[in-house]
C-alpha cells in the first residue's frame, strides 16, 4: 500500500496555530504523550499515529475527521482505492490497541509472580529471568529514562524502531517493536539480559506497577480512538470488529 501521508498536526485548530509537527522532535512528542496522557507509545510508527491524532481532539468529529482528512488526501493524489487508506490506519489503530491489552495482561501477570518472590535483593534476571513479559518490563525502563533526559540515558539502539509490520487476526495491522519480536536482535537481547541482572526484584515491584498503569492508559487511548473512529462510515465495520475482539463492544 502507497504510505498515508498524515494530514499536518494541528491545521484543523483555530488561530492560533501552535505547532506543525516537524517542528515537535521525537523526544517532544514522546514527552506529550507521557505528561498529558500518562503512556509512552511504543514504536515511532505508533507515537506519529498517536500525536496525529491528539491535533484532532478539539476539532468536531475528532478521530473520524482525521480519518476524512486521510481519505481527502488520497483522493487528491488520486489514489487506486482512496478508502483503503482509511481501513488500513484504522487496522492500525485495532494493532496498537490489540498489542497494549496484550502487553498490560503479560505485565499484569508479572507483577502477581513478582509479588510472590521472597527475596527483594536477588536480581529479577535471577528469579524470574524466563518470564516474557520482563521484556516489556525492560521496553519501559528504557522508554522512560530516555524520555525523562531528553536523550541522554539510552539502551545503545533506537528503542522506538519497529522489528517488524505483521498482519493479526481479523485484518488488524500489527507493529511490533523491538523487544517483542519473536526474535530479538543481539544488541536488544543482550542488552535485556544486562538490565534484568542489574535489576532487583524490589525495585522490579514498583517498577512493574508503573509499566501496568502504562499499558492501562495505552490500551485507554486506543479504544477511544477506535471508538471515535466508528462515525466514519469507512472505518466503521473494522473498529466494531476491534471494539468486539478487545472486549469493548458497547
């Protein structure tokens, strides 16, 4: 499929206009989604369709006339098939909200085995090194310092690029970052084994508390959009069918 190319960021506000997005670095961005909506976005495809949206939450129809802006565009480009750009966002949209329920269940999961672990000073590595959600546990660490210095504490690698774009069940389109690739680069997984064994498993209670509450909010964020998405005729039939697969069919 053609790229969508996102409609600028803020151009559906009134005057005055705050900012374009090539004018926000990653880091900002990054930062805009912690501090006004409590998660990270996982991979930079997932923060440049998050902060896409966030322009459109004052404007009337919200996420559906983002998604009108999308089709508008491809018809101007003069597009095989306009529509397929709104289902294929909106598949997207289902993928990112697929992969934050299934990330707060895995770390949910976690943090009852952390819990039972008697001593607080042996290294998570140690304990619970074969559990697969400590990767996701290692994803916020990483995301969460980087953001919090603007840069300057990072893991050795982009810990916003995308291992991969697979297609899930029922059509949604699935980014999947780094860390929870079925197989994880050497540079990644080398760098998790380090982090777990520097990483006790008391500090690995609070830490595993706040990257639930992340997920949580993640997972808040996209169901709204889906749901925000159903007053668009297009991209009604795919986000009903996310909305019901989630568990969050009204």
């Amino acid at each position: 499929m053609t790229d969508v190319v996102q409609p600028t960021l803020f151009d559906a506000l009134p005057e005055p206009r705050l900012m374009e997005p090539d004018e926000l670095t990653t880091l900002e961005r990054m930062e805009v989604m912690r501090q006004d909506y409590g998660f990270m976005p996982t991979t930079r495809d997932e923060l440049n369709a998050a902060i896409g949206l966030v322009g459109f939450e004052t404007t009337p129809g919200g996420t559906a006339r983002h998604l009108n802006e999308i089709l508008l565009h491809q018809k101007r480009a003069v597009t095989n098939d306009p529509a397929q750009a709104v289902r294929s966002v909106t598949a997207e949209y289902d993928g990112f909200a697929r992969r934050a329920q299934s990330d707060h269940q895995g770390l949910i999961n976690l943090q009852g085995d952390v819990r039972e672990l008697m001593n607080p000073r042996v290294s998570i590595g140690e304990d619970a090194g074969s559990n697969s959600a400590l990767r996701q546990l290692v994803r916020f660490m990483d995301l969460d310092a980087y953001t919090l210095t603007k840069g300057e504490v990072w893991p050795g690698f982009d810990p916003l690029k995308k291992a991969a774009r697979v297609r899930g069940k029922q059509g949604a389109r699935m980014i999947v970052d780094r860390y929870s690739a079925s197989e994880m680069d050497e540079e990644v997984e080398t760098h998790v084994r380090d982090v777990l064994a520097a990483t006790t498993v008391g500090q690995t209670r609070v830490l595993v508390d706040r990257a639930v509450a992340d997920q949580a909010r993640r997972l808040d964020f996209w169901v709204s959009k889906l749901r925000e998405s159903r007053n668009h005729g297009i991209a009604r039939p795919i986000a009903d069918r996310a909305l019901a697969h989630l568990g969050e069919a009204e």
